[in-house]
C-alpha cells in the first residue's frame, strides 16, 4: 500500500502538511486552488526548491528579512520574539494597495514548521491564519507548502474574491522569490550586501526628518532627482516613482514604497521597480541626536545582486565583486548627496 508519509486520519485519508483535514475524497488542492467551507476559505500553494530544508527554513524564519526575499513586502517590524513566539508588524502590497497588519507566528524548527495569525487583519479580511512547511525530499531538495485559511467579513463574494486573488499573487511571488535565492544559498553572502552613511547635521533632528520626508520636494532641493510622482496615503505610507540621474548622464526609473514614522525619526523604504542590476533594494533613512546638541543622519541600503545582469550591464568580464562595488558607490553616493543636502537645509540661516 502506498503511503504519504503524514499522519492518517481515522477514515484513512491523509492529513495536510499541517495536520489538518484534507477534503472528503482525500485529495489535497492543487497548488493555488481554493477551497470552501462555509464562510471560511483555504489556499494551497507549494512548490520545489533546490535547497536543503533547513537552508529553506531558514529563509522562512527570519521574517524581518522578508522585504529582501519577498516581492511583495515592504516592511517588517519585530515586536517580540522569545525564540518560539513571536510578534510581528508587516506591510506589504497586495492587489496593488499597501496593507498593514499585526502577526503572531509560532516557530518549529524540528518540525521545519511556521504557524502564523493575524491579529489585526487588513480590510476587509476578519481572520487569516496560516502555515509555512518545508519538507525535505532529498539532501538538496525540499518541498515548501504555504497554506491560509480565511474569513471575511459579511463574506461578500467579490470581497472573497479580492482576498483569494492578492493571497494567489502575493503567494506565488513569495515562493518563488524564496526558491529563487535558495538556490543560490551557496553564494548567497556574494549576491547580497548591507551598508551604511552618515552626516552630522549642526541643527536639531527636525528640520533633517522633515527634508528626508518631504520626498515630493526633492527634484527641487536635489540635483540627482529629476523626476518624482508621490502619492501619499494613510498611516504615513508614501508610494513614488522618482527619475535619477547617475554619474555618467543617464537616468533610470524607480519606483518604491514607503512607510514614515515621524515619532522615531525614522523612514523604511522598499523599492519595487529596481534598476536591472539588483533583484531587491531596500533602505532606511534615520535621524537622531547626536554629541554636543548635533543631530546624525544616516541612509541604511540592503541589496540583492541580480547575477545574470552583471555583465549585461557592467560589460563582458565583469564579476560579483565588481558588481557590488558598483552598486555600494552608486546608491551611497546619491544617498551620500541626499543627507548632505538634507545638512544645508537644516543648517540654513532660513529652512523654508
């Protein structure tokens, strides 16, 4: 008799990967199918990944991460965490419109196993809880299975509708991103760099905060920006297109996302445009006081090297370690310039 290797139910179906029923003929859903039941709603999505389970969990894990690794995130703010349970604000694009919402997840890295519930869930969802499973199918090879079960409020049918197409999207992109870099965990470190610039501004953090805020003003205050589309929305998010110049004359176009917190003096950003040299982008400006009444602003970048456009756009020959001396210039020296100018506006006689 042929098993599944999971545990059985008394009527000798299968569970799911997380223990739960499977329908009533035994079948799981195929991937990015749904199902129903009552007012409560079920996506199964998995796929493949060429990479050890523990190497896939890993990923999984580290959710503070996710805004590197997941297309679809912008941002995530850890609130807790004592090493199994923990407490999560996230914000992510879905449907293309920002949401923001708390998560609980509870973490099993003997079972390679991620259970998760929102606390808050965005409009116009009422529940939605899930489960990431990583289940390995060889030494190098493994299966990642990421389940929701949902619930909308008054479950009105186009309501329903938008949830199952932005968990399809959000999930299949998810996936895939995640598949994508752990293929790759050999050479990870290689393809992915953090850094960070700082200028000491002799103004208070204010003045600094709101010249770094008032991103819909830049094309005017800074030289390297000739272009910029802003569109602010509630909650201190900001989505813009903004047009660059770089140093030998040409531009290129990206588009971000971004969240403020003016309590902190801090603004996350992800952008979700990239220039052809990098997979994913992400940064953070902060402003704060520094020795002797100063205040000191820094510009925080996290990249994702796109291998497979090195040479395409750095010519014939060149290698990771160029590639990310090249971006570790550009992006500092437009963001070196920002908080420079950021420094005059601050530091004038006059801030208008």
């Amino acid at each position: 008799m042929m098993t599944t290797g999971r545990p059985m139910m008394a009527d000798g179906r299968p569970t799911m990967p997380d223990g739960r029923p499977t329908m009533p003929d035994g079948r799981t859903v195929r991937d990015g199918r749904s199902t129903h039941d009552g007012r409560n709603h079920r996506t199964v999505h998995g796929t493949e990944v060429a990479a050890p389970a523990g190497v896939v969990y890993g990923l999984i894990a580290d959710a503070t991460q996710w805004p590197l690794y997941f297309p679809p995130n912008v941002h995530v703010d850890r609130l807790e965490f004592d090493g199994t349970h923990e407490r999560l604000r996230m914000w992510a694009t879905a449907n293309g419109r920002v949401k923001s919402w708390t998560s609980h997840r509870v973490l099993d890295a003997v079972a390679r196993r991620i259970e998760f519930r929102q606390e808050t869930p965005a409009a116009p969802l009422s529940a939605m809880t899930g489960t990431w499973v990583v289940e390995p199918v060889g030494a190098e090879t493994s299966r990642l299975t990421l389940l929701h079960d949902f619930s909308v409020a008054g479950d009105r049918p186009e309501d329903v509708e938008w949830v199952e197409r932005a968990t399809d999207t959000n999930s299949r992109a998810e996936l895939a991103g995640i598949a994508a870099l752990a293929a790759q965990w050999a050479r990870l470190d290689s393809l992915v760099l953090s850094f960070e610039d700082s200028v000491t501004v002799d103004a208070p953090p204010e003045p600094v905060y709101a010249f770094l805020e008032q991103a819909g003003r830049w094309p005017d205050r800074l030289p390297h920006v000739s272009r910029l589309d802003l569109t602010e929305e509630p909650g201190g998010v900001q989505v813009m297109s903004m047009q660059t110049l770089t140093a030998d004359g040409s531009s290129h176009t990206t588009e971000s996302v971004r969240v403020c917190f003016p309590a902190a003096a801090r603004i996350v950003y992800k952008q979700t445009v990239t220039p052809a040299l990098m997979s994913a982008h992400t940064g953070v400006w902060t402003v704060a006081p520094g020795p002797a009444g100063t205040t000191v602003a820094s510009s925080r970048h996290s990249v994702v090297l796109r291998e497979e456009a090195v040479e395409r756009v750095l010519g014939a020959g060149a290698d990771l370690a160029r590639a990310r001396r090249y971006v570790r210039e550009a992006l500092g020296r437009n963001s070196t310039a920002t908080l420079t100018h950021a420094k005059r506006y601050a530091e004038s006689p006059v801030v208008l």
